[in-house]
C-alpha cells in the first residue's frame, strides 16, 4: 500500500485494521460489540413500516440470524420498547413513542455493554508505577464514558429517524436527477 492510498480493508485473516497508514498498521483482536447499532438500525426499519416486521425480515436487513435478532429484541421487549406477535401477521414492532426512547435507554436495555476496548493492563497492580498509570487511565475512561453516555440521552430514536429522513429524501432527489 503506497502512503496516500487510502483503501479500506475491513477485514484480512479474521484481523480489522484500525488505520489506512502502512506505518501504523495495529490490528484489533478484540470484537466489538455492535448490539447497539444494530439495534438502531433495526427500529428504524421498524419504524418506517406500517405493520410488524418478522425476524427473518430484521435479520436480512441486518444481515445476522433470526436467532440473533430475537435474542436481542427481547432485551427491548423487556424494557417495554418492542412488542412481538404471534401468528401470520405477527412480528416485532415498535410500542415506545420514537421521541420518548433515548441512545441511553437502548444502551441499559441491552445490558450496558462496554463502551471501551482499552483498560488497565493489571487492575490490581503492586507497582507504584503502574498504580500511577491505573488511576490517569482510570479518571480519563470515567469522564469519557460519563461524557458519552450523556451524549446518548440527549439523542432520541425520533432524531435518527428524522436523520434518515432528510437523508432517504437526498437520495431519492439525486436518482431523479440521473
């Protein structure tokens, strides 16, 4: 790869790499927990239909297993966000009103997952060096996520769907222009 190229490659050998430049090419073991996107994208599906949309319909927008799809719909079931139906014209569909239901919300609702890959290297260290490091590191994680989870009550699934809005309307206006 020349310096300058900027291709993405997403995935090579089961590792992601976390940036285009051959001279800081790190790669990221750990995988991420994507449950909140997903989820996101989901309700959104959701929310531009009429009716209750099936698991396998969620699961092919999302490109995962139905299974999947349940599982973690239950989380949003149980936190009073989603109801499911039974039979032929059953599904999952959305009982929260969209401006009600906040980024934090759905974050609880999942089971608060981390929101960081980084940490200490050892929780409990006996080096003074280390305990050092360990209290720096530990504050900026804490402001960090205090800041983001703020963030997250401050957006509702009403603003991604007026977002989406505003965005299917862009594309839509420059097919018609082609």
């Amino acid at each position: 790869m020349q310096a300058g190229d900027v291709r993405l490659v997403a995935a090579v050998s089961q590792r992601l790499f976390l940036t285009l430049d051959p001279n800081h090419n790190y790669c990221c073991y750990m995988k991420r927990d994507s449950r909140l996107s997903s989820v996101l994208h989901a309700l959104l599906h959701m929310a531009e239909r009429d009716g209750p949309m099936t698991s396998d319909e969620l699961a092919q927008c999302l490109g995962t297993n139905p299974v999947v799809v349940r599982r973690t719909m239950a989380f949003l079931r149980e936190a009073g966000i989603v109801a499911s139906d039974r039979g032929h014209a059953g599904g999952w569909r959305i009982t929260a009103d969209l401006r009600a239901v906040s980024l934090r919300q759905l974050h609880d609702a999942l089971g608060e997952p981390a929101l960081f890959a980084i940490g200490n290297r050892n929780d409990m260290p006996g080096c003074l060096v280390e305990q050092t490091v360990n209290a720096a590191l530990d504050q900026s994680f804490a402001e960090a996520e205090a800041m983001l989870l703020a963030r997250f009550g401050e957006i509702t699934l009403a603003d991604l769907a007026a977002d989406f809005a505003v965005r299917h309307a862009a594309r839509r206006n420059q097919k018609d222009l082609i």
